[in-house]
C-alpha cells in the first residue's frame, strides 16, 4: 500500500509539473493583443477611444505638407502618437511588436491670431506662453496584420481617417502614403519610427 501511494504521489507531480511547463511555454510563445477590426471589403474600423490608450509622444511639425492627405497644412500641427496598450505591453516585454499591434497618429492644428507670434507661435495667456493646441484635425492608423499585409513590409497596413476636424470617417481604406517614409527611416525597428517617440525608445524600461 505504502509503495502504491508514493507511486501515486510521484504521478501527480510528475503531472502538475507537466501542466506547468505546458501553460508555461504556451504564455510564453502566444501573446494575446487586442486586434482591429475590419469590414467584409478590408476597410479598417475607425478604432474608439484611442485616447485613452497609451500616449507614446508629440511632435511639433511646422508648416508643410501634411503625411494623410499631401496637402499644406494652415498652420503648424501637433502630432500625438497612441499605441494599444496590450501591443504596447507585449512590445516591451518582448521587443517586438506583435501581430495585432495598433499604433495611432493624430493631429492638431495650433492657435494663431490675436495674442500669439506670428513666427513663432507662442502665444500669451493667463495659463502662461506656450504654443497651444486650438483642434483636432486628423487621424492616421496603422496595423501589423500579416493575414492581410502579407507583401507590405513588416506586414504593417496603413490608413487615414481623413485630415480634416472630428467627426473623422467611421472606416478607411488602405493607404500606400506613408509605407516609403516607414522603410526609409524604420526599416530596423520593423518598420515602426520607435527613435521620435520618447515611449518607444528604451523597450522594457
């Protein structure tokens, strides 16, 4: 009896260490990511509350010709930069960005008129001097989707949700616009401009 008991204990550790492993290596090897959402013809669904995301960094972009719509742009914009926070999670856990992993890029216009510089845009008020954000005005969009960017490098797909104020289009279309500056300048960090956003620089930290 005592010889069958202790071969009964070993079997049931020989299994919960088995299980243990398993569901190990399973988290491990699968990273689960909030993914997008598509329409039947591959439109991207406009994403909801990608504010509420992780903010990952602002750029100043003066006056040019803005990156959704090729269009100069009337005043300097703001460019906030959001990413999902389970793909954001995953990327630093890791340091690479998963399949699902959403990125957004939205604008702002700034303030000019009565009480800002004209050159430099600062503007006086009672909150103190500072180049302020007067509205929002567009909406970039992209997603690591291997199943349907198969060609696009890194399996990254690009969309806009148009350059112009809220309400921005429900769905968008694939776009081709900023795939070149993606290879250009971040074809070392999968195609994702990590080095101009301060939350991406240092992964894990």
């Amino acid at each position: 009896m005592r010889i069958r008991f202790k071969r009964k204990k070993a079997s049931a550790f020989v299994l919960v260490a088995t299980v243990a492993a398993l569901l190990t290596a399973r988290a491990n090897s699968e990273i689960w990511v909030n993914k997008a959402h598509f329409t039947v013809d591959g439109s991207a669904i406009r994403p909801v509350e990608w504010r509420q995301w992780v903010h990952v960094g602002t750029r100043y972009k003066p006056i040019g010709l803005n990156i959704l719509d090729q269009k100069l742009t009337k005043t300097p914009e703001i460019l906030n930069a959001y990413v999902e926070p389970s793909a954001l999670a995953a990327f630093q856990r890791t340091g690479r960005w998963p399949e699902g992993a959403q990125i957004i890029k939205e604008f702002s216009a700034i303030r000019v008129g009565p009480g800002c510089d004209p050159m430099t845009f600062v503007c006086h008020s009672r909150f103190g001097d500072g180049i302020y954000e007067s509205g929002y005005m567009g909406l970039g969009y992209m997603v690591k989707d291997s199943a349907r960017f198969p060609n696009q490098p890194g399996h990254w797909g690009y969309f806009s949700f148009g350059h112009r104020p809220p309400p921005y289009l429900p769905v968008a279309r694939p776009t081709t616009t900023c795939i070149s500056c993606h290879i250009r300048l971040a074809s070392n960090t999968d195609y994702v401009i990590s080095a101009a956003h301060l939350g991406l620089a240092s992964p894990g930290r």
